[in-house]
C-alpha cells in the first residue's frame, strides 16, 4: 500500500504533467499506464484483506457497469429533453429505493427522492432541505440539528457550510448507542432535524432509531436517518432474520433516510440517494432563478450538469442484482462478519464494541490496539481506525466472502495479537484518520493532523523539481 501522504507516486515511473502539453501523446500510450496503475491498485483489495472500500469486488459486474456508464456517459442529466434516458433512470431508482425502505406504507404524504453524488452529497442536500423548510414553514432563522457523536462528520461538514448549528450527542460508551433522553435535552423550537444512524460507520451499530423518531414526531421536529453505510444491506439482513431493527419509512417519525448505491447496491462511486417522507418537504431543495438574462434557471438540487452514465450504471445494477440477489449478498457478508467476530472475541485481550452486524469494531484494555494494526498491516490487511476509544474497525464486504479469507483473517489476527503483547508501552507506528492509517501520528494531535493535511494539499498543487 501506498503512503497517504505521497503526493506524486507515480513520478519516478511516469514523471510529470507539468504544463498542458503542446501536443497530445498517444492515447494507446497513456492507456498503457493506466492499465498498469489500475492493476496495481486493484492488488490492495482483491485478496480480501480490506476493509470497506471495495464493497463488491465482482470484475465481472464492474465490466458490466462500464459498458452501461460508457453508453450514456457523455450525456447531461441535466438536459432532460435531449437525454429523457435520465428520467427513467433517476425516476425509478427512486421508486425502488423507496420501496426498498417501506414508503408505500405512508399514507398521509406523497414520499419522493434525489439521486446525489455520494454519501457526503446526501447528508449535505437533506439538512439543506430541513434548514429551508425550518425558514419558510416554521419561521426559524436561527436552526440547529443535533446529531450523536458518531454520526458521520457530512454532518458537521453541511452545518458548516449552511450555517446551522450542530448540537453533538455523547453516546454510551458501552453501546455506542445514543440516549434518546439526552438527543431530548437538546432540541428546542429552533431544531429542524435530528440524526440517527443505521449503522454509524465507526461501530456498525444501529442507533435506536424507533424512540428517536417517537421523539422527533413529539417534538415537532424532523428525522434524517443515515443509512448511507447500511441502507442496502441491512433491509435484506432483517429478510434473512438478523436482528436488525426498523429503521425506515414504517416509522411515523422518519421523514428522510440517505443511502449510498455505490456502497452496498454495488453501484460505480459517485451515486447515492436521499429520500423524502413527504415530497413537500423535498421540494425545498429546489433552488430558482427566475430572472437571469441567460433564462429561467431551476436546479432540483445543488448539483447542475451530471453525466448520465452513473445514472445508468446506478439503476443496470439494482435491476440486475433484485432483491434475491442483495439478499444472497447479504447472507454471505453477515455470515463471513460473524466468523471475524468469532476471531476477535477468541483473545481475551481484545473487546468488540457494542452490537454490531455487517461491520464491526474493536479495542483492546490490555495494549495499544494500533500495534495490532501495525501487524496486520504487515500481512496486508487493512482496517479503519478509530479513537476516543482507540479502535479498529473493519466493514466485510463481498471481497472477503472468497474462500480462506475469514480463516486468514484468524491466523494472522493471533500473531498480531501476540506481536501487541510483546510491544509493551513502545509507541505504535500507526494512528487514526479517516480514510487512511498513516504512520507516525498521535491521534490526539489534531494541530499536528491540520498540519500534515494543509502539507498535502500544498503538495498537490506543487510541481516536482525535474
């Protein structure tokens, strides 16, 4: 695996692009290292030894979904009367996400939704909508939204950006759940929304979604469940008989739930939905303009021009897995998920936290957890990792239903368990940041992580002496 911080790794071997070149070079040439890049790169997770990222790992569905994006790849959803393609496609993603999550038992409203660009996209389009709505229906100038720590940072990320204030939950350590009567505490007149995820990212665990849109309905407020992580495994989970608990549109209190379908729907990165108990309250995410010189300019989102190519992968994947494909999927993710568990709970040294399903999340009271991550890395593994506690984490995906893997996963746990005890207080190589466990980071060290982020930027904007 590659350094996170390495911001031109492909330099010794391909050099650089340090100007637009006066001619182009020859397209079967660049093709040819591109190819050798993406299959070095595909090495990381084909094995199985990865953690989330990769959620299907099928060459065969991804050749699949290639030829669908590159058939409508060039077109714009936004020019729906050149590309009506976009309508059926983003029409009925909808309709069966929908589906997917019980809107036809809502009676009282008509339920709707958006196709965004990811997770982040979302979550960021949804507390939009409850801030506009908190404005122009409940006369709200100065919003709140308060979400469980846990929750996902796209949370703090949209608060930021929208200028409402975020009001964070401490969870049970012992859960990792919130308290549905501390979320209480906090909401006053001014709160538009609060959060629930199914499940949050650092745990898998589902947060008591049922008291919390019970709270919502009373309160007067609304209720976003994150299901960007779970949202198209954790339905099948509850058909196959886990214990998996409603988290979706059956709940009178819900009225939004984000789900990404290029996590668990196995779709190309870039797509996700957000879903809306009552289209009038989607219909706040509508920005117009009527009185531009260059025309009457409307946007159903904050995205304007989108290729219809992921519109297309997006939906070619839903109407060729169906649910029984999903369900097979999901038997074999949450089987593998309990072999892994089966694994840690055999050393003592080790805790899993909470109750977890497809994802789950580990500590140890006994050493530092990160030298466990050190080992591992070693034998090519690679786990998220957490803190406040340090933790590791690691969300099965399809890759690691191949054979031997879970088996793998046990025997070289063991040695890595072992190696930790051997550590003694030595410090750790490796920390925690989200997206990557660089070494030599203290994971409280938030100044010195800026620091290093701000470097890596800078660095990408640089250009390497010759």
């Amino acid at each position: 695996m590659a350094d996170l911080f390495d911001s031109h790794p492909y330099s010794e071997r391909f050099g650089v692009a340090r100007e637009l070149p006066e001619r182009g070079r020859s397209g079967e040439e660049l093709l040819g290292e591109l190819r050798q890049m993406a299959s070095e790169e595909d090495g990381v997770w084909e094995d199985g030894r990865c953690s989330g990222t990769m959620y299907c790992g099928d060459r065969d569905h991804y050749a699949f979904l290639k030829e669908a994006f590159g058939l409508f790849a060039h077109q714009n959803a936004l020019q729906r009367d050149m590309c009506p393609s976009a309508t059926r496609f983003e029409g009925e993603i909808i309709a069966m996400v929908l589906d997917l999550f019980n809107a036809g038992e809502v009676t009282d409203a008509t339920p709707a939704g958006m196709v965004t660009s990811g997770g982040t996209g979302s979550i960021g389009q949804a507390m939009l909508v409850y801030r506009e709505h908190g404005r122009e229906c409940r006369g709200i100038d100065r919003p709140n939204i308060v979400k469980p720590e846990t929750a996902h940072p796209a949370f703090d990320k949209a608060c930021h950006l929208y200028g409402i204030e975020l009001r964070r939950v401490e969870v049970d350590p012992e859960t990792t759940l919130v308290r549905p009567a501390d979320v209480a505490e906090l909401i006053d007149e001014s709160t538009v929304a609060i959060v629930g995820s199914a499940g949050n990212y650092g745990y898998g665990t589902i947060d008591p979604i049922s008291e919390l849109a019970e709270l919502a309905l009373e309160r007067g407020a609304g209720m976003h469940v994150d299901g960007c992580l779970g949202g198209f495994i954790l339905p099948f989970g509850e058909e196959l008989g886990y214990n998996v608990p409603p988290f979706d549109f059956r709940l009178p209190g819900v009225t939004s739930i984000s789900a990404d379908t290029h996590k668990y729907g196995y779709g190309l990165k870039g797509s996700s939905t957000v879903l809306f108990r009552d289209r009038e309250l989607r219909n706040h995410a509508y920005f117009f303009q009527p009185d531009w010189s260059g025309g009457k300019y409307f946007s159903p989102g904050i995205e304007g021009s989108r290729s219809d190519g992921l519109l297309a992968a997006t939906w070619a994947s839903l109407v060729t897995i169906g649910r029984a494909g999903y369900r097979g999927y999901a038997r074999g993710i949450f089987e593998a998920s309990a072999a892994m568990r089966d694994a840690v709970r055999s050393h003592p040294e080790l805790r899993i936290l909470g109750e977890p399903t497809f994802l789950f999340a580990f500590t140890s009271d006994e050493f530092d957890i990160y030298h466990v991550n050190d080992e591992m890395k070693r034998r090519g593994w690679r786990f998220n990792g957490l803190q406040y506690p340090n933790a590791l984490h690691f969300a099965v995906t399809r890759p690691q239903l191949q054979p031997g893997v879970t088996d793998a996963f046990a025997a070289d746990l063991a040695d890595a368990v072992a190696y930790a005890r051997e550590r003694g207080d030595e410090p750790a190589e490796s920390a925690a940041l989200y997206g990557g466990v660089p070494g030599g980071l203290n994971p409280d060290a938030e100044g010195m992580i800026r620091s290093v982020m701000e470097r890596l930027l800078d660095a990408q904007q640089a250009v390497p002496e010759s």
